[in-house]
C-alpha cells in the first residue's frame, strides 16, 4: 500500500518538474532575487522565551533586503511576505517564478525538542535528507502545509512521512551546484564574519525549495530556543550582522557569476582618469561606510587612490575615483579589492545624486 502511494507521488512529481527542466539561469546577470521570510501570520514557526521565529525571520529579510537595495541598486528586491501574514508554501515559490528570479532565498530559525543547547547556523540545498537530523528539520518546516486550506498543489504530499521524502532525491535540478556555491558562501559569512558555530551545508527535502526555478537556498539562522543564540538573534546588533551576512554572500555570488557570464571577455576600456573634467555624472567605487565623518586623507584608507566622500541614507560613504564609464570603475574596483576592501563595488551619481547604475550609463550617452 505504501509502495503504491509513493508510486503515484512520484509520477506526478516528475510530470511537475519536466517543465522546470527547460529553465536555466537568466542571462549574463544576477537581476531579481526573491526573499522568503519564512512562516508568518497562523504560522508561529518555532518559539523561544520572548520571541517567535516568524518575526525574527521577517526582521533579518527585511534587512537583507535593504541592504542589496542600498549597494545594489541594479538588483529587483521581492519579498514573499513584508509583514506578519501567512503564505503558502507553494505561493512562495510561485511568487520566485512568476517574477524570473534569479536566486531565491528562505530565512528561518532553527529549534530542538528538549535540548537548549543546539546552536549555530546552517545552510540547506534542495535534495535527499541524509540523515535523521536533516530530515527532521526537514519535517518541521514542511508542515507549514497542514495549516493551509488547500493541499493539492502537494499531491497529498505527507510532511510526516518518512517514506514521501525517499522522491526529493529525484529533484536534483540544474541548479544545485550554483545552489551549493551560494549556500557555501553564506556558511563563510555566518561563520567568520559573525562568529557563528558552523553547522556547514546541507540537503534535505524542504518544500519551499521545491518548486522554484532557480538557484535556492534555506538558511536556518540559528537556534531559538537556545537562549543566548534567541537573544543575539532578537537584538538589533544580531540581526543587522546576520543580514549583512547574507548580502556579503550574495554580492559574492552575484559578482562571480557576473564575472564569469559577462565581464570576463569584454574589451579592454580605456580609463578616464578622475579629475575636475568629469561632469557630475559618473561611477565611483564605494569601499567603506562610517557612522561618523573621518577625513578622506584618514590613514585608514591608505593606498586608496582619489578617495571622496559622501552622506548617504544617515552614514557617510567613501568612495574611490569619478569614471565617465562603468568598465573603468570596475578597473579601479580590482584594484581597491586587492587593498583587502573586499566587498568594494561601483556606484553611479547623475547630477551629482546617487542614482542606480542604469541612469548614470543613459545620461552619459546623452
């Protein structure tokens, strides 16, 4: 009896999933990035002592959003969820492919039945569970389903049968080695950037990720119902670290694939040096960010060649160099990356503002 439901299921899944099979990374660059704060509304998620995980999930996305809004602003934001209301998971996933994302990312918080010492961050790819520890995970979030109202779109699929997950092997898609670069990449964020207990990266058969056309990826934040990993995770040092986390790894990501599908091959371009004969339209490359106003002759930023500065969003930027083209920018980006800044990247101005990308290169054809 079993053998034939799994039999059914399976069928139906591969039919599902011939469909994605003609789908393959958009284009030369990485555009729209869909942002999962997961759970949200009837679905708590996990809970701590003081917090829930819907809302901490929620806090870090909306973060992490800004951030690539603010340093990438050639990048479409899309969250599937922006407050505190319920979404299915099979929405979620359709809300990434209706809008041709490029990455998908699911935020979520992890907990354990009666231990409270658990802690550290994980990262999970699509695929089969490996072990009792992964498919548990696994489970937990998969049973968002049972709060929904209408299950078709799983085929009846059980979150709590061991026997369904055995099919999640089966949906190794095209996108899993980009899937494992970028997970790998947020597993070194977490890890040396915020001091977090690696859990390195994982596989099993999370729902969410299932039905997405694109690179995808669950990150699980750390434990809530650890009370020292809650607290750090429910403060606002915690979850701007987090997020920044994320947007480290993913302009690492964007950057290199970037790279290797566009730049790489292109002509090389003559740099126009900075000078007072650059007009008020230009590219620079952004390097570091201040709360407070330092020189820009600060020793700090030695061997950084034209170093200005400018306010921007209540934090004081600085820059490197005024290019009338995107190319030369990207040039002198090399150069201030090899100093050691190395999450460097090109901004554009058109009259003087911060504008996007876009605009400074329409106006300089004018």
């Amino acid at each position: 009896m079993i053998e034939r439901k799994i039999s059914r299921f399976g069928v139906l899944f591969l039919v599902f999933l011939l469909p994605l099979f003609g789908f393959s990374q958009k284009g030369e660059k990485i555009q729209t990035i869909v942002i999962d704060a997961g759970h949200g509304g009837k679905d708590t998620g996990a809970l701590g002592k003081v917090t829930t995980e819907k809302a901490l999930n929620l806090a870090v996305a909306l973060k992490f959003g800004n951030y690539i809004k603010e340093n990438l602003p050639d990048v479409k934001v899309i969250y599937t969820r922006d407050k505190d209301r319920f979404v299915e998971l099979s929405e979620r996933a359709a809300i990434a492919n209706r809008n041709n994302a490029d990455v998908f990312i699911s935020i979520h918080c992890n907990s354990t039945e009666g231990s409270t010492t658990a802690n550290g961050a994980e990262t999970f790819v699509m695929g089969e569970s490996k072990n009792e520890k992964n498919l548990a995970i696994a489970k937990k979030e998969n049973a968002a389903i049972l709060l929904e109202d209408n299950t078709d779109a799983y085929d009846n699929f059980d979150p709590n049968s061991t026997e369904a997950y055995i099919l999640f092997s089966l949906s190794q898609s095209m996108y899993q080695k980009q899937s494992l670069d970028l997970a790998a990449k947020v597993q070194k964020q977490f890890t040396q950037k915020v001091g977090r207990h690696d859990r390195g990266v994982q596989q099993a058969g999370f729902l969410v990720l299932w039905k997405t056309s694109m690179p995808s990826i669950l990150v699980e934040l750390g434990f809530i119902n650890n009370t020292k990993e809650e607290q750090f995770l429910n403060s606002e040092k915690g979850q701007t670290q987090m997020a920044l986390a994320l947007y480290r790894a993913f302009e690492e990501y964007k950057r290199e694939f970037e790279a290797e599908n566009h730049t790489s091959g292109q002509p090389e371009v003559s740099e126009k040096p900075a000078s007072s004969n650059v007009g008020d339209t230009y590219f620079a490359v952004q390097f570091a960010s201040r709360d407070k106003k330092v020189a820009s002759t600060d020793k700090a930023f030695s061997g950084v060649k034209e170093v200005d500065v400018y306010e921007y969003n209540g934090a004081f930027r600085y820059v490197s160099g005024k290019f009338t083209s995107k190319a030369a920018a990207m040039k002198r980006q090399s150069e201030v990356r090899a100093l050691g800044y190395k999450d460097a990247f090109v901004v554009a101005f058109v009259n003087g503002e911060r504008g996007t990308i876009k605009q400074a290169e329409e106006a300089l054809k004018k």
